[in-house]
C-alpha cells in the first residue's frame, strides 16, 4: 500500500502487504522504550491506518531481543535537569501516552500483537490495547512503574480490561515480573510460542483467516466494545495523578538510582 513509507519514520519500521501493516519498533539499543519521538510517530501512523479502507489490520512487534521496556527512563530524567519540572509539562507528556494507548485501543480494525524479550510498563500497556496478543516462551512481562516512585497511570484501565480488576492490582502493586506461562494464566496472552519464528508464522495464518469476517462489523463490534470500558475523563484524572507522582520525592530518585543501576532509598 503506497500509502506507507518506510522512509519518514525514525523509530519504526513498517512494512504493508496482504492487506495488513506490520510495524516493528525500532530503538533495539534502547530495548524499544518509547520515546517521544515514537510515541508520536505511533499516533500519525495509526490515524492514517485507520483511514485506509482496504487495510485490515496492523501487526505491531519489536526489533531486536526486547518488545518494549516501557517509556524512556532518559527522556523523563532530563525533565530534572533544571530542577523540578513544570507540572503542565508532566501532565501534557502523560496525556500523549494517552493518545498513543487510545489510537490502539480504539483503532478500527484488528491489532494484534506479537511479543518477544520484554514487555514493561508502558509496553505491557500498549500490548494491552491490541485484540489478540501472541508471545514467545522468552517472553517476560511486568508493571514496573511503581519501583522507580511512579504510577501505571495510563495503562491501568487497559491492563484492568485484560487481565481483570484481581490480577491487574497484583502486577501494578507488587511490579514483579512474570514469564510468559503465568501470563497466559492471567489471561494476557492468546498463544505462546517456542521462537519468533512460529509466533510470526502463527500471527501472519490467524490474519489470513480474520478476512472472512467483515470489516464495517468489526469496526462497530469493537467500538460497542470499547464504550463499555473507558470512561472519557480518565486520561485527565490519571496524568494529574501521574504528575503528583512524578512531582514527589520519589520519582527523582527512582530514575537516578535506575541510571546509576542502583537499590533506590526504600529499598536498602
């Protein structure tokens, strides 16, 4: 599909055929942490998938041995550089988190993610948003915002939507890590594989067969679905509370005892 070029995007990689986009995150030296660079490149690239009539679906993935580790620990250090950072500031880099987590969610059409290596924080979150989720057996998973002295904020309705009120409060609260069998017990994952290359042979089959359902009825069937789940100010609230966090003590520590590869405080 000409749609898609390859070229204008800096953090991913995509690739269009046979009536689906497969995108890969591409800041493998970085484990794929979104930056805000790839949030925003994410967000212009669904709203323009979700146009595309003839488009069916979209694969997302990550390159090299990490699917995603969440948001860039760097990016939000640098908000300490000239001391505490502007609480809009906080609040409007949430929000964009937000967007980026919506344009899945809400995406029109079939979204179906494919997980090897790590999926962290805001990467657990944004797998959340996808319809179908497929792992390999190297696959781990975890809600680790709360050991740097933040807060799941954004993800947490989608996370709560997956794996339920129970096991989402389990994993946000206690920020363990898990592997994938105990994900699937969860209900996080539809399949788990041995190697990549039979959860991407896997995902590219099951694709093959959603074309034999229709394309307007999916898109009303997911929206019915999704007005159920999300309530329209909560973007709003969880980025001020996001912002509390962030603004606190423990945040400026939690990242400087990440970059320093350090216990933080509360944990010595």
């Amino acid at each position: 599909m000409e749609f898609f070029d390859n070229n204008q995007y800096e953090t991913l990689e995509i690739e269009a055929n046979n009536q689906w986009l497969f995108i890969k995150l591409n800041r493998p030296k970085s484990k794929n942490a979104l930056s805000s660079k790839m949030i925003a490149e994410l967000i212009h690239l669904m709203e323009l998938a979700s146009s595309q009539k003839l488009l069916r679906g979209v694969l997302l993935s990550g390159n090299g041995d990490s699917f995603c580790s969440g948001a860039d620990l760097k990016e939000f250090k640098s908000f300490f550089l000239n001391g505490k950072p502007d609480k809009n500031q906080v609040i409007s880099s949430s929000l964009k988190v937000a967007k980026l987590l919506q344009s899945f969610y809400y995406f029109p059409k079939y979204v179906i993610c494919c997980i090897d290596g790590p999926a962290y924080a805001g990467g657990f979150g944004l797998a959340c948003c996808s319809d179908f989720i497929f792992a390999t057996k190297n696959s781990k998973f975890g809600i680790t915002e709360i050991k740097i002295g933040l807060s799941p904020a954004q993800i947490a309705p989608f996370v709560i939507n997956r794996l339920g009120s129970k096991n989402a409060k389990n994993l946000m609260l206690s920020g363990i890590v898990i592997d994938a069998i105990r994900a699937t017990q969860m209900g996080l994952l539809d399949g788990v594989f041995d190697n990549k290359e039979e959860m991407f042979s896997y995902a590219k089959n099951f694709s093959y067969k959603l074309k034999f359902c229709a394309p307007n009825a999916v898109a009303v069937t997911k929206s019915i679905i999704s007005d159920l789940d999300q309530s329209v100010k909560f973007s709003e609230i969880a980025a001020d509370k996001f912002a509390e966090c962030m603004l606190g003590e423990e945040t400026p520590e939690g990242l400087q005892a990440f970059v320093e590869k350090r216990k933080p405080s509360w944990n010595l």
